[in-house]
C-alpha cells in the first residue's frame, strides 16, 4: 500500500477501489416510497434515473449512515456507508413497512466497485458505453445487472458500479486490461479517506463517530427540517439553540492527530474530529470541531498542543484542493493528451 | 490590540460577506431554504446546495453589483465558486464588504 501513490493517481489519472465499505440494499414492492420516505431526511423528489445524497439518523440527530438513495422505477436502490448498525438493519428496523414492502441486501448477489478520478470517464467510456460521459453528477443507468452512479467523494470524477458476483472479476480484469493506458492504480480505503478529506467530503466512519449532528457538520443541505424522520426532533431542538460548536477545515506543517486539543491563547476552543496528511498538498489537515464564534477560516492564532510544544493551526475555506476535474471537459480533453492541456495546479493552500 | 481580538474582527468581517452571500444563495434557492441552513463550507454546486450554471451566472453578476468585482479578472474564478467560504475569500481579497450597492 502506498497511499501518496494511490492518492497522485486518483488527483491525476484513474483509480479503482474494490472495497466492502460501501453496502447496498434494494427495498421494492408496492411500499417501496413509503418506507423510503419514512426514514430520509430530504425530500425524495427524484426521478428514475437519479440519486439524492443524504444521511440516516439516529434518535439524537448523529449521521449513521451516508447514503445515495436511487430511484429505480418504482424500487429504490440504497448505496451507502453506515457505522456501527449496518445499512441494512437501519432500513429494516426504522422504515415504515406495509404488507409488501422487500428489503433485500444486495450484498450476497453484488460488488461495489468504484472509478476516481479526472479521467475515470474517458476509461469507463471504454469499458462500459461512450455514453457515460453524458451522465449527469447523481445520475445512473443500468446496463444489463451492473448499475451505474455517477457520485464519488474524492472531489473527481467518480463512479460507483454495483455488479453482479459472477461478473465482477472479469469486469475488473476488463478495467485493469484498458486502464493501463490510463496508468491505473488500486485506490485502498485509506486513500479514498485521505482524498475525502482533501475535498472536505464528510466521512461517516471517521468523523461521524463524535457527537456531533448535520448541524455542526456543515451538513444541513443533506436534510430538511420539515419532514418526519429518526433524529429530527434532535435536530430542531439543535437548531433552535444558539449554535454552540461547528466544524471548520484546518491545516498545520507538523502531524496532526484526530482528539487533538486545539487551543487559542492557552484556552482550549476544541479537538479535531480528524486529521490526516495530505500528499497532494504536502501539509496535514484537520478537520477541528471549535467554539462557533472562532469556527471561521482565514484564522492563523490556533495551536495543538503536543507534549510541551505547540503546533501552529491556521483555518482554511474548503475545500482545500482546486481538483483538476473541475477543469476536466470529457468533450474537449484526454488523459492521452493531458500533458498539453493547462490546467490550473492543485494547490498549494491559499 | 490581543490575538481574540483580532481574530473577533475578522469574523465580523467574514459575516457581514457571509450575510450578503447567504441572501443572494436563499432568492437562488427561491426560498427553499433558511439563511441559517446555508452553511458556509457546504457545496453550493453538484451536492450541496444543487445550484446550476444559470445560477453561477446569477452569483458572477451579484459578486460585480454587490462587491465591485468582476469576475473576468478573477483567473481561480472556477474554485472560488465552490462555496460560501470560498467566495468570501474571494471577496476579501478585493476589500470586502465596503463597496455599496450602486443607486
């Protein structure tokens, strides 16, 4: 494993991840809608053919879950990470059923697979069909029983393929076959995090864990405070509060740890909820949970305190990378032509 | 004046920006949303706040008539777009929140 290998591939070329984080659970039947509806915090105003990106909460308002919902016809198809309780027992415990409503974990029948990257279009296009470069940012198609979903929290180019067991080795063996002109690499969990972090994409198996609600994880676009859900009635008593902590991106030249005490003037203001290195930028990044009145960017006055030193923090607007696949256009660009093409750097941070 | 101090006039100084954006983002929105929902670090394209290219439009002309810049001269237009924060970067750059609103 070498992350910075793995991380330079997925800012720069193509990487593909073959990981059991990501978990899928289909629910069908004539109470399909109900039952999905009864536990998303965002309205499900989605069309066949299109995601929505939310989470699954507990009573107190705590993200258990991060998850796609895909409207499929009149089914919906759930991709998602969850901690602790898995995805599957979430829907199962806390949707609304009626007589009818299937349940089914995708798991035994399915893999996860999924492409990053600024030129993973131009591979999967390949692959797949040449018509995956028309798929709009949340939408997916299904081809035969692979399903595609166009999504990612790498801040590139992203695709998760949800294949059929039987299938999903000569698939991948297809991928790496025409991804050597793309200078392919394997992204592993811990890249994809890293990555996640770059782009300050929020990472339920890390972050997820504190006690900490959407409210204080910048994350109140991912549900609605006028819909019945688990955990809304902690989130409109949060909301209702003064906003006492918030999250806010921060960035040091020494390692960072995650429960980090973060200090300002000697007085602690908070602790990171997590920290990694980032290799695209060359610098470690935190994630810090701060007094809401100094959860700002722009601030160079905070320190970790580390044994009897202190390690100087500054916070920073996210996120932090200026990725190359927003420069990236499938109808003007090529990963075989990239070293012609200008694009703006990566970093460093501003 | 002491480091709390100065970084309390930094903040206000974000938040007026802050304040300004969040009302151009709510009439975007078309009042889907509360100003105390659009958080500062949140996507405003794609995921996030699901604005389009229409709406960047939107945003390049506010950031012109509200703040004085134009966003042609502006060469990381692209990233400074990414979110709340990172607009008011932009604007903070340029002097802030002073410039008034031509009559």
């Amino acid at each position: 494993m070498n992350v910075p290998r793995e991380v330079a591939a997925i800012r720069s070329s193509v990487a593909l991840s073959r990981g059991s984080h990501v978990s899928a659970v289909r629910v069908a039947g004539p109470g399909a809608f109900e039952a999905v509806d009864s536990i998303s915090p965002r309205e499900l105003y989605i069309q066949d053919g299109q995601a929505l990106h939310t989470l699954f909460l507990d009573d107190g308002g705590h993200a258990v879950a991060d998850v796609y919902v895909c409207a499929d016809g009149e089914d919906f198809l759930l991709l998602g990470e969850a901690r602790e309780q898995s995805l599957l027992d979430y829907v199962r415990d806390r949707a609304r059923q009626r007589g009818g409503t299937e349940i089914e974990d995708l798991a035994a029948s399915h893999e996860v697979l999924s492409l990053h990257g600024p030129y993973a279009w131009e591979l999967l296009a390949e692959v797949l069909t040449p018509e995956i470069i028309g798929l709009p940012y949340l939408g997916f198609f299904r081809e035969g029983q692979l399903t595609c979903l166009r999504a990612g929290k790498t801040g590139e180019y992203g695709y998760d393929l949800l294949v059929a067991r039987d299938e999903a080795d000569a698939f991948v063996e297809r991928i790496v076959e025409r991804g050597a002109a793309f200078d392919l690499a394997t992204a592993t969990l811990e890249a994809l995090d890293t990555c996640a972090l770059e782009s300050w994409f929020f990472n339920v198996r890390r972050e997820g864990g504190a006690d900490v609600t959407p409210v204080e994880l910048q994350l109140q676009w991912r549900v609605s405070y006028e819909r019945t859900y688990p955990g809304v009635s902690a989130l409109l008593e949060r909301r209702a509060a003064p906003t006492k902590r918030r999250i806010v991106l921060v960035a040091a030249g020494a390692p960072l740890a995650e429960r980090d005490r973060v200090l300002c003037e000697g007085d602690a203001i908070g602790e990171l909820l997590a920290a990694t290195r980032s290799p695209t930028l060359e610098n470690w990044l935190g994630i810090a949970l701060l007094d809401a009145s100094l959860a700002y960017p722009g601030i160079e006055g905070f320190t970790v305190a580390r044994g009897s030193s202190a390690i100087p923090l500054r916070s920073l607007s996210a996120p932090p990378i200026n990725n190359r696949s927003l420069y990236v256009d499938p109808q003007r660009h090529s990963y075989l032509t990239r070293d012609r093409d200008l694009f703006p750097p990566l970093g460093p941070l501003s | 004046m002491n480091m709390k101090e100065t970084i309390a006039q930094q903040v206000a100084e974000r938040e007026q920006v802050l304040d300004r954006l969040r009302q151009v983002i709510v009439r975007l929105l078309h009042g889907r949303r509360q100003p105390d929902e659009l958080d500062p670090d949140a996507a405003l394209f794609g995921s996030g706040f699901g604005l389009d290219s229409l709406d960047a439009v939107e945003i390049v002309v506010c950031l012109e008539t509200e703040f004085g810049l134009r966003a042609s001269e502006q060469p990381m237009m692209r990233g400074a777009m990414r979110s709340l924060n990172k607009l008011a970067d932009l604007v903070l750059a340029h002097g802030g929140a002073r410039h008034e609103r031509a009559a």
